[in-house]
C-alpha cells in the first residue's frame, strides 16, 4: 500500500479533569525521525509514544507536540527542598558572620535561591494522565494515517497513469528497434562503397561485420528488462507493506535501462521516444521522494 510521508493531523482527549491535545506532523526523509514535545513532567512517557508511532509510521520525519490540562483546583501542588534551603540558609549565614554584617537572613533572601519551591506532579493521577495521552496520540495517529492512506491513494493513481504510458512508449520503440539492425548494416555497406571504391571486399568479412554492428544495436534486452520493471512497479503499489525504497531502487534501474537504450539508438524518432521515457521517468522520481 501506498502512504504518503506528508500529513498532518491533531486530536484531543478529556477524561473527567484532564485533557490532552496533540499535534502531528510528518515530512520527507529516509528513515523514521521521532521529535516529541511533551510537557516537562510526562518525559518517561516518550519510549511509549514512539512505540506507538511505529505502529502507524515506517519511514519520515514525525513531529508530535501534547499539550496537558488538569482542570480541578486542587491538581496544582507545590513542594519545598528543605535540603536545599537549609544548606542555602547555612551559607548565606556563613557569609553574614564571614563579613560581621548584622541584618539578619530572611525567608526572602532564601526564596532567591534557585528552585527552592518547584511544582509537584500529582501522581495519584499519572497513570490516569498517562492513559489520558496515550489515548489522545492513538487518535492524532489515526487521522494521520487516514490523510497519508488517501494521499497515497491519490499518487497510487497518478504513478500506475505514468507507467501506463511508459509502457505504451515501449511498444514504439520495440517497433523502432527491429529496424535497427538493418538500419546499421544499410550504413555500414554504403560507407564501405564509398571507403573501397574499385577496391574488391571479402564478403564474408564484410558479413561478419555487419553482424557485430547489428548485435551492438540490438536492445531487445533492454526492453525485455523494462517490461519486467514495469510489472515489479505495479506489484509494488499494489503489495500492503510500504514501497518507497524499493520503487526509488527500481527508478535508477529503470534509468539504466533507457540510458544503455539511448546510447545504441541511431535513429532519430526512436532517440526522441527514448527522451521523453527519461522525461516520464524523472516525474515519476519526483513523486517518488513523498512515498514511504
């Protein structure tokens, strides 16, 4: 199946006082790139989530943003580091003695103290939290494979039409290359009439070379290889596991082929199909590089 690695897609989720939304994205790339930004608190739950993400995702760039809201009063608690203070207590004491500087410490002094008081996680709740978010990313992924599944619905069509004609072009220029041959034998003998004017040719040297000249010239390989791509393209469209890499491989054989087809042709019409093959091609390729 074909799965477009461009989609967005966003869901939100609220059991009794929390709720969670989040945010996907995916773009192009080579292999399978998690980004998560997840509220500070919920860090350990980021293993889980790529987890999840590669049950929808083989291959691009994944950017997940979850945002987290616990509505009740009371979900905000806060905790003191009494270590901390008492040691920060401690020192600035030392340096009022050290100096015999007479104001005395206060709560505020200490309050300066880096994150002497910091929010608490209510963890009565965090594995209800997690549920919460999990639930919520499963969803965002949903939509976002449904996007990239019509997307690639979409491409699925537009590729299958492209090969259709690249095939259609392979008729021609099979019906091109049988002429090759005698083509080149044709301009072998008339370049040797005018090279060995009055001189007397061996024949069967003469016939030997216009054999090698039509085995040079022959591509019926090359075009018996071409339909066996075309057919290894449309089985990988139609397969159910992603195909992105195995399409972009079979494109550069593809180009091989027309290259090698290019370089024999002698005639201009079929050198001209053979161009617009490689034209074909290159669109193909560019659509290509967005499959996963």
């Amino acid at each position: 199946m074909i799965k477009s690695m461009t989609a967005f897609a966003e869901a939100s989720h609220t059991v009794e006082n929390i709720t969670c939304d989040v945010e996907i994205r995916t773009y192009n790339s080579r292999h399978l790139d998690v980004a998560l930004y997840l509220p500070r608190t919920f860090s350990r739950l980021e293993e889980g989530i790529k987890k999840q993400v590669g049950r929808y995702v083989a291959r691009g760039r994944v950017e997940i943003r979850v945002s987290l809201e616990e509505q009740a009063e009371d979900t905000t608690v806060f905790q003191v580091d009494l270590p901390r203070a008492q040691g920060y207590f401690k020192a600035l004491c030392a340096l009022r003695d050290e100096f015999d500087l007479k104001d005395p410490v206060t709560l505020g002094h200490i309050l300066e103290g880096r994150e002497m008081i910091q929010v608490a996680e209510n963890k009565t709740d965090a594995d209800q939290v997690a549920a919460v978010l999990s639930q919520a990313v499963d969803m965002a992924l949903g939509g976002l494979d449904r996007m990239r599944t019509a997307e690639g619905d979409n491409l699925s069509l537009d590729l299958l039409a492209r090969v259709d004609d690249i095939e259609k072009r392979m008729d021609i220029v099979e019906t091109d290359a049988q002429a090759l041959p005698a083509l080149y034998q044709k301009r072998l003998m008339e370049r040797i009439e005018v090279l060995t004017a009055g001189v007397e040719v061996d024949p069967v040297r003469l016939a030997q070379e216009a054999a090698v000249l039509a085995d040079k010239s022959d591509i019926s390989e090359e075009i018996v290889r071409v339909r066996s791509h075309i057919r290894q393209f449309r089985d990988i469209v139609a397969a159910d596991e992603p195909g992105g890499r195995k399409l972009n491989f079979l494109i550069q054989e593809f180009n091989r082929e027309f290259n090698t087809m290019g370089s024999k042709s002698g005639k201009a019409a079929l050198s001209h199909t053979i161009v617009e093959l490689k034209s074909e091609l290159e669109k193909i390729r560019e659509q290509i590089q967005n499959i996963e």
